[in-house]
C-alpha cells in the first residue's frame, strides 16, 4: 500500500493531502521501467559475459566433439598412409624385383589430385574451420589418388604373377652356344678394345668364340623380329622379341634357321656361328635389351650354370680385354 503524502499550503497555513496527477503517474511509471530496463540489460550482459546460455554450451559441445573426431580421423589418415607406404615399398623393393619391372616413379604415385578450384565449395561456405576442413579433405584426395596408383599397381603385378611360367621361360637365362668347359667367353660386356679401331669403346654385349658353324640357340622362348644381313656391322644377325621388355641379339652369324614372326622355344636353333660384318674371327657377339637398354647379359645365365661355373664366367666376362666385334 502506497504512504500518503501531505504538504504544507502558505495559503491556509495548513497540511494538505498531496494528489499526484496523472502525468506524475505516468512519468513515474516510465522512469520506473526505464530503470529497470536498463538494470535488466546491464544484467543480461553481465550475465552472458560469465556465463554460457544452454545453446552455447551445447554448441560449445558439439564443436568439442567434432574437434575430437577430427583429431581421431587425422590419426587414421596417418595411420592409413604408413600402412600404404609399406605396401608400396613391398611393391617396389619386393614384388617388382621378383618380376623385374620396374618401380613406380615416385612422381607418378605423388601426383596432384585437382585444381585450386577443387576446394571453392567450401571455401564459399566460409566455415570457421576451412582451413581445417580442407587441410583434411585435401589428404584423404592424395590418400585416395595414392591407393589407385597401388591398385593399378597391384593389378600389374597380379597379372605377371599370373603370367609366371610365361615369364620365366621367356627370360634369356642361357648362353647362345654350347659352353660346357667354359671356355669359349672371349669378351665380356663393358669397356673393351675395339679390334679394327683399337681405342676403347663401349662393348653392348658378350663375344663367344667358336668354329663357323658351330650352332646358335634362342635363349629364351620368344618371336623372331628380325633376320638380317647387312655389310659391316652386325652382319648377320637375329634379334628375338621375348616379351616382358628383354630382346636378345645374335649377330655375325653364317646362316639361319628362322625367318621373322616364327615363333621360338629357349634351346632352339637359329642358326649357325659365322665371320660376318665388322668381325675379327669366328664368333657369335649377343647381346640382351632389357625396356630398351642394353645389360650385361652374363646376369641372365643362370639356367644352365652351377653357382661356381656363372662365377667363373663372371670372372672371365670381367676381364678387360680385346673384342671381336
């Protein structure tokens, strides 16, 4: 109940009843709610400066937790790439080794996965955690492009391990000539001497000596590319496709006993040793190409040797010495 206020009247030099009007009422009134709007703002501010509303808190919840599950898939992701670092380790150091292919460039299996486009939908979003957001989907992209080179790779190597026996007797894996004392290497692949131009010179192949006639065989099983005969040179000559990226050459030969596109089991016939092209005496100069490149093609007896006799070829084809081609 509100007190009853009086004043003092000169007039009448009496107490009289105090009577608000409406204006003081409603000037009271707004004052009053004024005041506590403004002590009710000031609350609420304070209020919101110390303490979380519910939906901040479980907004503040929910950012917490996708920053955990982020973290956990971070970790997955990383786990997920030492896992196919070792099977592309194992690809390169293991099965491709077994096989001879070769391995995959290390610029082929990194490779980019798009564009600084690729990631504009998020940026347009404008998402206050882009760059956390794209930092992640740009490795699960190169985790991804990395995991399909390995499945090609994989299927490469399925395929050549299904191929096995194809593989291995198309590999040139015997010498050209009949060999048995070991004897009959004159020149081994490397530096050696040119017999014409007596300087040294890059020898592509090994040279085994034998009387003209003396018969050739085909290292591995293989198709005959090319039968040849040309002044100088090679004179002579055979080459085999075996497949897998390994040609053999036979050259100076006398005569032949293929004609191209035949095809040829390791052990056959081919022809005969000769004297022709840029020779020196009786021999059959071979030489094995491996993905265009020429090797050592002492490497590759291993079918018909012992462990002691390939080294003692690998002695004799070491020496430097004369060629005869």
């Amino acid at each position: 109940m509100s007190r009853i206020k009086y004043y003092y009247d000169t007039k009448t030099c009496k107490y009289e009843r105090y009577k608000r009007s409406k204006w003081d009422i409603l000037l009271n009134g707004l004052g009053f709610l004024s005041l506590a709007s403004v002590l009710a703002i000031v609350f609420i501010i304070g209020f919101h400066m110390y303490f979380d509303s519910p939906k901040e808190l479980l907004l503040k919840r929910e950012n917490k937790e996708l920053k955990l599950y982020y973290k956990l898939l971070e970790e997955e992701v990383g786990k997920m790439n030492e896992m196919l670092a070792d099977l592309q380790q194992r690809d390169d150091n293991l099965y491709r080794i077994i096989f001879e292919s070769e391995p995959i460039a290390p610029e082929i299996r990194q490779a980019g996965v798009g564009g600084a486009d690729r990631y504009r939908e998020i940026r347009e979003k404008a998402l206050n955690q882009e760059k956390m957001i794209i930092s992640l989907n740009s490795k699960i992209d190169a985790l991804k492009r990395q995991m399909y080179v390995q499945h090609v790779s994989y299927d490469e190597v399925t395929d050549l391990a299904l191929r096995k026996e194809e593989y291995w007797a198309s590999v040139p894996a015997i010498q050209p000539i009949l060999n048995e004392d070991l004897n009959l290497l004159a020149s081994g692949y490397g530096m050696r001497v040119h017999p014409i131009l007596k300087v040294r010179k890059m020898h592509t192949g090994v040279d085994f000596t034998a009387p003209k006639g003396t018969p050739i065989y085909a290292t591995g099983d293989g198709i005959v590319k090319a039968v040849k005969t040309v002044f100088g040179g090679y004179g002579k000559y055979v080459e085999i496709d075996h497949g897998f990226g390994f040609i053999t050459r036979y050259a100076h030969m006398n005569d032949f006993s293929v004609r191209p596109g035949q095809k040829v089991k390791r052990g056959d016939q081919i022809g005969t040793v000769g004297n022709t092209g840029s020779s020196t005496a009786p021999h059959v100069h071979y030489e094995v190409i491996k993905d265009d490149k020429f090797v050592n093609p002492v490497q590759y007896f291993f079918k018909d040797l012992t462990p002691e006799e390939y080294d003692k070829i690998l002695e004799l084809a070491s020496r430097e010495n004369q060629s005869l081609s």
